[in-house]
C-alpha cells in the first residue's frame, strides 16, 4: 500500500520481506528477504537508510532501540510502538490520558480473573498482551464455569513465557459497531485526522469500511477523532496511526476504545484511493 504513494513522491522505497511470496516483494524494487526477529539482519538492512518503519507491531522493540542507539532513524520511535505492541500498556496510558476505556484489570491468576469478573459482572473478555489480533488471543467468557474451563491453560503457560508475565481481563462492551479514526502526524507534531469510519468484520478481520461512519453523531465523531489526536500526539506517534473503537450508545463518550497501531492499517487502506 505504501510502495504506489512513495514512487509518487519521489522516495525509494526498500523492504526487508518475511519470505519471497509476500505481497510486498511484487511491490518494490529492492526487497530482501530476512527475518526481522535477527539483530544482524535489521541492522544489515537499516544500514544507509534515511528512516526505518514496519508495517506489523512485531518487530522487537529491544532491536528497535539498539537500531536507534546506533544512530539509525526509526519511526515511530520504541517509545509510541509499546502501546500497540502490549495491551496492558496501551489500557494503562488510555486511562492515564482520561480517554474512554473499558473497565480492565491485569491479571495473573485464574482467581483473580474470577474476582474481577464477579466485580464487573459476567460475561467479559480474557485477552493475551502481545502478539493477539484479528479475533486471535481473545477469549470471551460468559461465566466463571466458562472461564474455569477454557482460561486455565493460558494461566499454566504464564511461567513459561518470555513476552508477558500477565493477561488482560476487560469487561465486554454492548457495542452496536466498530468505529476507525486514523490521524496522520509529523515528527513536528503537525497532527491531522481522516473522517472516524465505521469496520464491518468477518471472522474477526476486516472486510469493508463506510467513510466516513453513517448516522454517526457529530459530536461522538468528533470526540473520537479528537482522542485519536490526543494519543498520537501524548505518546509521540509518527506516521499513521488507527484508534479502533467500539460505539456504545449510552457509555459517557458513545464509545471506548479498543486498540490501537502504529502503521498503515486496513481500516484505512480507503485513503489510498479515497482521500
């Protein structure tokens, strides 16, 4: 998707692709193929390059920090991609910046799931931290018969794991759609939104978006587009980013945000042509 508007800009666009069969190599002139979980190979590939991204969350922030401490420019920088990489971070700094965030809690026992479902009531949603999306690493619970037995596993592989140490428990929001805004910004912090677009979904992926969102209040999309604002301006964002949320009718904001990322995401992929 990036490749078409860099040519037109005059830029020389270069991947480092996961395999030759990827989209991305039919895309690009110069594309080698390397793994991007291998120190030396990013820094074999950043090596000469005005500035380095990603399109995925998966990089390494560890290597992405050693790649900038060795002089080479990264954007966005390790500092903003934490908060699309980890869930619990990402709920941590959205209540830190007031926005509207679903009741959660970080949890690291099967009975401290319990706790915070009996609290909140049931049924809630168990998610992993890291590595989960598109429907993967989520859970949603209606009871805690059901949470007994379908999370119990994920809790014994706790003490194994070297990504995370915690799953996030969220209470389910009786959302009526999922909403996208998407704002652009400069490392200057020149910030700008697109129109907050609504996502219909198939098997948990994406399938179509409506730009901009129909029968959207005016006021709710414009406060979902001031919140996608205020994260990429307040955790230092470069490029594009996408706040996904849920409208909820009723809640105090008309919705709650559900996640975030830091690239060109599919439910923008209508600004190639649209915008």
């Amino acid at each position: 998707m990036m490749a078409p508007a860099a040519t037109n800009l005059g830029l020389n666009l270069q991947i480092l692709a996961e395999a030759p069969t990827v989209g991305a190599v039919a895309a690009v002139r110069t594309a080698p193929v390397g793994d991007y979980k291998d120190l030396d190979t990013l820094r074999e590939f950043a090596r000469g390059k005005d500035v380095i991204t990603f399109d995925h969350e998966h990089v390494p922030t560890e290597f992405l920090r050693t790649l900038m401490a060795e002089g080479v420019n990264v954007q966005p920088r390790p500092e903003a991609l934490q908060y699309a990489q980890d869930k619990l971070l990402m709920r941590a700094a959205i209540e830190r910046l007031g926005l509207p965030n679903p009741r959660w809690a970080k949890v690291s026992t099967l009975d401290e799931l319990l706790a915070f479902g009996d609290e909140i009531g049931w049924p809630m949603v168990l998610k992993t931290p890291r590595g989960g999306y598109d429907g993967k690493g989520v859970l949603v619970l209606d009871s805690p018969e059901e949470a007994r037995e379908r999370s119990t596993a994920w809790f014994e592989q706790l003490p194994s794991r070297t990504d995370f140490s915690a799953l996030l428990a969220e209470e389910k929001v009786p959302f009526t759609r999922e909403l996208s805004a998407l704002v652009a910004r400069r490392e200057s912090g020149e910030v700008r939104p697109w129109p907050v677009v609504e996502t219909i979904q198939v098997n948990s992926i994406c399938d179509e978006v409506i730009a901009p969102a129909q029968d959207l209040d005016p006021e709710i999309a414009e406060a979902a587009a001031s919140a996608a604002v205020t994260i990429a301006s307040e955790l230092g964002v470069t490029g594009v980013m996408a706040a996904e949320l849920f409208e909820v009718p009723g809640s105090p904001a008309g919705f709650y945000i559900n996640e975030l990322a830091m690239r060109p995401h599919n439910t923008g992929h209508w600004t190639q042509d649209g915008s």
